[in-house]
C-alpha cells in the first residue's frame, strides 16, 4: 500500500487529532495507528478499566497528550479540547459491556448518550474542530433476528441498556447534524459530523470482562475449559484494524468537506466472515494449542440477540472501505499476538508490526 500510505501520511502528518477513550483497546490501537501516520493525538479517558491492559502494555502514553478525565465532566472536556483546538475529533469514550449495563443502567446512559452530548456540545465550542467521527455499534439496531444484514437506514432500537443507549447516541448525533452541523451548509460551518457501527471486534490486548476473546484467553492461560453461554448464537467478527481503518478514512473525507459522508456507516465484513461463536471457540482453541479447550454453559444469562449481521454497502461504496482480513486470518492475528504477550515478548514493537502489515495488504 506504498501510494495509500503516502498518501495518508500526507493527510495526517501534524493533525491534530482529540481522541476520547485513547486508554480502552480499541483506543488504545487507533493511538498507536495515528502516531505512525505522524498525528498529534490527545487522548481524554479515565484509566484503563482492567489488569492487564493494551494500552499500558504498548506503551500508547509515551506517543499521546494523555489527559485522564471524565466525558461526564462538561467543563473539563470543553476546556481540555479547546485548549488543545484539533482538527478531528473521534469519540470511542463508552461503557462498552452488555453486562455492566444491567447492573449500572444510569451510568451506561450517563456515559454513552450524555458523554455524547457533552462532546457534541464541546465540539460546538472549539472553532478549530472540522471533522467529528463518532463511534457506536453494531447493536443500535432494533433486532428482529433476522437472516439479512442491517443497513444505515433500518430502524434504530436496543433491548438492553448498553444496546438502548448507543441508538440514543446515534440519534443524538443525528440531532446535532440537524440543528448545528446540517451537510447543505458544510461550507458555513465547516464541521463534518458522520457515526461509525462496528460489528465484533477481535485483536490482541483486549482484556474486557464478558468477552468471548479475552474469556478464552484468560481460560486458555489457566489451562481450564472455557464456559461459552451461546454457542450457536451469530455475529460479524473482524479484526480491530479493520473499522480504525474505516474511521480513518471517513474523517479524512469529512475533512475533504464531502457532505455525503455527514451520515452513519457501518463497518462490518461479509457473509462468509460470520461466524457462529462456537466456530470462533474452537479455532481459538486450536491455535492457542496445549489442549485448550472449551465447553458449553448451560446458563445462558441475560438476554442477547442470536444473529446480528452488518451490511456495509454504503462504506464500499462511498468510502472505498472493505475488509482486509478474513474471519480466520483476523484470529489468527489475534491469538499471534496473545501468544506474543504470553511469551514476554516487547508488545509496542509486536503490535506495530501488525499495523504494517495491515497496512501492506491494504493496497
């Protein structure tokens, strides 16, 4: 991808880019990303939620302002970005688990649809802000559990808290692209505000509670069988580069003041990479080897939808977006790079090095 590269070196060398949730993984990966590609990143997150973290283990604050704070805090984050005056803002700040919403429903509103009023409202006081990537999920649908994938313009939902308070975020944006940041007059305000729906994200580094990938993980370490509620139930994996690269490319065009992209995008891969959960646990297992293994827990727990796919038409379309990595060479990254960690090796070099690679097969 030498031309591609060059070319987003161009367009991000000296950006001066305000990340909201630089610590959690996604993060912590888009950090280092935008840091090769020679953005200035500041970063405003509280600190990493578990032990280990990515964001600790490859080093991300050593190339990031990194600022902890609180996106419930309207006066601080208004402060911080305007003191910093970035010309890109991409929030990824969340209550991220379907769980955790269960048991904290008012802090999950609390973060995801009011953190997203307060960074909207930041963004509306920093003359310097030009293109405003906010991210959500691929749960902002209301599922109807069937076969075909959701497209931008089906209807928004949410059973859960977690799921109900991410469509609230997207809504929410949608207002302020109405009322403020309106796509016929782009070239008075000069903000481009677009969201971002990503399916199942898979890498190394992610050790959050209540995930399929670092459940796996931690079990397979232990050296005991995993638990896996649904086995059979159907998601959209891709590997974390996969939607950052998405992200990337739709805030460059929002910066290209191109009104068609002033809208929601899914980021999602095709039929063939979606996999039910059980196909994803054994393969995990065989390519974490010395007899890991996994077996079925009869307790399913709360509700979760069974199938959930992402039609990501419109990012192919408009964005020249598709995915990279198949289902099983994204795993095969992933347990690369946990066996990497296992093994004591130096993340912050491992980690790049699948960035450049990713970057090679991007071409």
């Amino acid at each position: 991808m030498e031309g591609d590269l060059d070319e987003a070196l161009k367009a991000w060398r000296n950006r001066r880019v305000f990340l909201t949730g630089h610590t959690g993984f996604k993060g912590s990966w888009l950090t280092l990303w935008l840091n090769r590609l020679g953005a200035k990143v500041r970063g405003y997150a509280l600190d990493p939620s578990t032990k280990p973290n990515m964001f600790t283990l490859v080093s991300a604050g050593s190339v990031v302002e990194d600022v902890r704070a609180d996106i419930r805090d309207l006066n601080q984050l208004e402060s911080s970005m305007k003191e910093f005056a970035p010309e890109v803002v991409f929030h990824m700040a969340a209550q991220p688990l379907v769980r955790r919403s269960y048991a904290d429903p008012a802090g999950t509103y609390a973060i995801n649809a009011m953190g997203t009023v307060h960074v909207l409202e930041a963004v509306r006081r920093t003359p310097s802000v030009r293109a405003v990537v906010s991210v959500t999920t691929d749960k902002v649908y209301r599922n109807r559990e069937w076969v075909w994938p959701y497209r931008e313009t089906d209807q928004l939902g949410g059973y859960d808290p977690y799921a109900s308070s991410k469509a609230c975020a997207e809504m929410i944006s949608a207002a302020y692209q109405s009322s403020f940041f309106p796509a016929e007059r782009l070239h008075e305000h000069r903000v481009g505000l677009a969201t971002a729906r990503a399916g199942n994200v898979i890498g190394g580094g992610d050790w959050s509670e209540d995930r399929l990938i670092p459940d796996l993980v931690r079990g397979f370490c232990s050296g005991n069988p995993v638990l896996i509620r649904r086995p059979h139930a159907i998601r959209p994996w891709q590997h974390v580069l996969e939607p950052l690269r998405g992200y990337i490319i739709l805030a460059e065009r929002l910066l290209a003041g191109e009104k068609r992209c002033v809208s929601a995008f899914n980021f999602g891969p095709g039929d063939r990479d979606t996999w039910p959960v059980e196909r994803i646990a054994t393969k995990l297992a065989e390519l974490w080897g010395n007899g890991a293994s996994w077996r079925h827990d009869p307790d399913t727990g709360m509700h979760e939808a069974h199938s959930l796919r992402l039609d990501a038409s419109k990012a192919r379309l408009e964005l020249g977006w598709q995915s990279q990595l198949t289902v099983e060479t994204a795993l095969q990254w992933t347990m690369a790079w946990y066996n990497a960690w296992n093994r004591g090796q130096d993340m912050a070099e491992f980690t790049a090095r699948q960035i450049a690679e990713y970057e090679k097969l991007c071409g």
